[in-house]
C-alpha cells in the first residue's frame, strides 16, 4: 500500500483522524491503525506522538477514535476484531482488558529487544498471560482524592484520612457556602454510573473497609460480607446528602466537570484530571490539592484501585514488527515523558520518577507513588477472560445499592450467588473475607 492512500476503517469502526508522513517512497510506506482512547487529552498526545513516528519513518498512521467508557471501549473492539479483524493494528487497552481480548493479540517478546524492563514490573506483568507479553505499559494510574485547597483553607478543616472524616468536612462547607450565596455547592463527586468506573469506586470503598477485593486469590468469592455491606451502605448515604443524585449517571468527565466547574468540596478521579484542573483558563488553578483515597472505620486502610492503560498489536496485523515498533514508540522514555510533562499522565519507566523535569512538574509525585503502592487490584488475573461479566454484575449490584432500589446485605448475597454461577466457582467463600 502507498503512504498517501488512505484507507477508510471497516465499521463499526470510525476513523477520527488519518495522521500522515510526507511521501519519503511509496514502496516501503505503510499504514498502520492506531485505536486510541479519547479521554481527558489522551487522543490529542496520542495524535502528536504517532505524528512525530511517521514524520521520522515515512508511514501513515489512522487513528481510531475509542469510547471513554471502558466497557463499552471493550465491547466495540471485541466487536471490531470478530466482524473486521484486520482494522486496527495497535490498540490501547485497559489494565483489565487483557484477557478479554488475548485470542487477537500479539506476542511482543520477540520484538521488544528486553525494553520490558525498564518499566515497573507489576505492569509488565499485568500485560503478561501464559508467558506472551501481549502488552507494553504506557501509563499507570491509581484512584485520588481531589480537593478545593482553598475552601478547605477557608473554613480550617483539615484533607480527610477517613470516609466518615471527608462526609463531616463535606457537609460542614456544602452547608456553609450554601447558607453564603453559593446553593449549587456539593460536597463529594464520582463516577457513580452502572459501568467499569463504579466498579473501581466501590472496589477502593469495600477494600478500604477491610472488605477485600470481590475474590480471593483461589477465585472465591468474598464480597458477601458485613465490611463490605457496611462500606456500600455507607457510600449510599452520601446520595442527596453531600452528592447530588446525577452521580448515578456520571463517569470521570461529568465528574471532573462539575468539580472544575467550581461546584463541589472533593472529587474522586484519575491523576490525568489533575492537568485539566491546572490548565490555562480553569477557574480551579492553583486551587486544588490531591491526595490519597481516605480509609474505612476504624480497622481500615486506605485503598486506591490500581488503573492504567497498556499498548498492544493485534495479531491480525498486516505488518506486525512495524506495529510493534510504533508500540516501542509510544511507551518509550521520550514519549512518556511528554505525557508526563503535559497532561500528568504517570510513567511507567522507572528512570522517570528520577527526571529533575518530570518531578518539577509533578510535586505531588511522591504522594502518587505511595498511591500506586496503596493500590489494590481488580481481580481481572484470576478471573481472565470473564472479569469483563464480573465487573459488570459487580457494577450493576452496587448501582441498585446506591440508588435504593435494594438494600446492601441483600445485594450482596445475591451478587455472590451469580459470581459463583459465571465463575464455576463449587467452594464457598469465606464468612469473613481476608
């Protein structure tokens, strides 16, 4: 194929943008199809780092617009690879998406010249099933604890350590900046929509808790227990009271909108917010704090669910070391930091946590480090390729909790009863969890 054809993505594919080279030689141009996430700034560096990798190489690259929304980011690629499986060649994917789509991806290890280890280790392992590196890490993430430094200054309360903590400090500013003029004031925003995001928001509440991670390393199921319940009840109390009801409905941007927006206390999100927040023209500059998640009552911890996104090749790929190599890319040290610099998206090379330039702009990054090894993860290795129904059920019973249509205890019991059904699973989980 030549570089300045442009190939038009089978559906349900989308083309968003074709990024391309000039014409260097049309018989060694080629063009590869990158699926990139467009969340946050993410489509727009993704743009310009494999815009950079076909000026220098003489190829086109067409990049693919991928859903913010996680799950449904899966169940477009798992479409797009049964119905047209030659129309992406790299795709970014979710930490938990690995094994979902394992079958169509390729094994890196003879392509990567050892540059695995140069990233943390539990990311590559994460990216590693069956002894095939199916996946480069290209970010890692953990969840946060975002706050208006300014009103907590305001009001002399101090950044929460505990969930009951950051209810009282919620309610006591949402009622005095109500009572001062400011009515559309709340005190605590998340991502409580019926969708992978809930799942890692009630994850980091139960694990908090002392109530484990929904499985226990053997596959039982252990989120039926009173930590557990005592965690969702808690978090449903905070529905009308210091979150407003459209929660329910919203995902990390409404989330982080509305926080941005100057209209809550505390928000809940991912560090690629904290960028956005500190931008040109946000009303929140240099206003905002972050810190880790707070604990559970008193035998607790706190808890970040552990997140991020890692590259892979489809092995139905037309040029599979060319894909690889634009992986290399992407995941390399100079790419990396960019994104670092840019958009505080988190490297996963070591030697970067020791660049003057990357810690100048990131002074919180020892704080974020003691989140990524606060972080618990989502059981996605134990269960393999049916996490994705996991999560989902998971999603969908704590959603019915926190929109009192069931009560927690019960909710529970029943989603142990079908976690067992997906997984097989004949041991009974443990009363008490671990």
């Amino acid at each position: 194929m030549t570089l300045c054809l442009l190939h038009r993505l089978a559906r349900p594919i989308a083309l968003l943008v074709v990024v391309t080279a000039t014409c260097l030689g049309a018989a060694q141009a080629a063009t590869l199809r990158l699926a990139c996430s467009g969340l946050g700034r993410e489509q727009q560096l993704c743009r310009s780092a494999a815009e950079a990798w076909g000026r220098k190489n003489g190829h086109t690259v067409e990049l693919v617009n991928l859903p913010e929304d996680a799950g449904q980011r899966l169940q477009m690629l798992r479409r797009g690879f049964a119905e047209t499986p030659q129309a992406i060649d790299v795709v970014q994917l979710d930490v938990v998406q690995l094994g979902a789509l394992r079958e169509h991806l390729l094994d890196l290890k003879p392509h990567t010249r050892g540059a695995e280890r140069q990233h943390f280790s539990s990311m590559v392992a994460n990216g590693t099933l069956d002894g095939k590196l199916l996946a480069l890490p290209w970010f890692i993430d953990a969840g946060l604890l975002y706050y208006r430094r300014d009103l907590l200054e305001k009001y002399r309360q101090p950044v929460p350590q505990t969930w009951e903590q950051l209810q009282a400090v919620a309610q006591h500013i949402q009622t005095a900046e109500r009572q001062a003029g400011n009515p559309r004031l709340w005190g605590y925003v998340w991502q409580g929509r019926n969708y992978e995001g809930l799942s890692c928001n009630a994850l980091e509440w139960i694990a908090s808790f002392g109530g484990g991670t929904l499985l226990d390393e053997r596959g039982r199921v252990t989120v039926n227990q009173p930590k557990a319940v005592r965690a969702l009840e808690t978090a449903a109390g905070w529905i009308g009271r210091i979150s407003p009801r459209e929660v329910l409905d919203w995902g990390e941007e409404e989330s982080r909108t509305a926080f941005q927006g100057g209209h809550a206390v505390f928000m809940r999100n991912w560090p690629y917010a904290w960028a956005l927040t500190q931008a040109p023209g946000s009303a929140l500059r240099g206003k905002v704090g972050i810190a880790v998640l707070p604990g559970g009552g008193g035998s607790g911890r706190q808890a970040a669910t552990l997140g991020g996104q890692q590259l892979a090749v489809s092995r139905h790929a037309a040029e599979p070391a060319l894909a690889a190599e634009l992986v290399l890319h992407l995941t390399g040290a100079a790419v990396q930091k960019e994104r670092a610099l840019k958009a505080s998206y988190n490297p996963t090379l070591n030697e970067l946590y020791r660049d003057p330039e990357v810690r100048a702009a990131n002074p919180d990054l020892g704080m974020l480090l003691q989140a990524f090894y606060s972080a618990v993860a989502r059981p996605s290795t134990v269960t393999g390729a049916k996490y994705p129904e996991v999560s989902a059920e998971f999603a969908r019973a704590v959603h019915e909790v926190l929109s009192g249509r069931a009560p927690a205890g019960g909710a529970m019991a029943a989603l142990e009863t079908r976690l067992r059904q997906i997984l097989g699973s004949r041991d009974k989980a443990t009363a008490d969890g671990p």
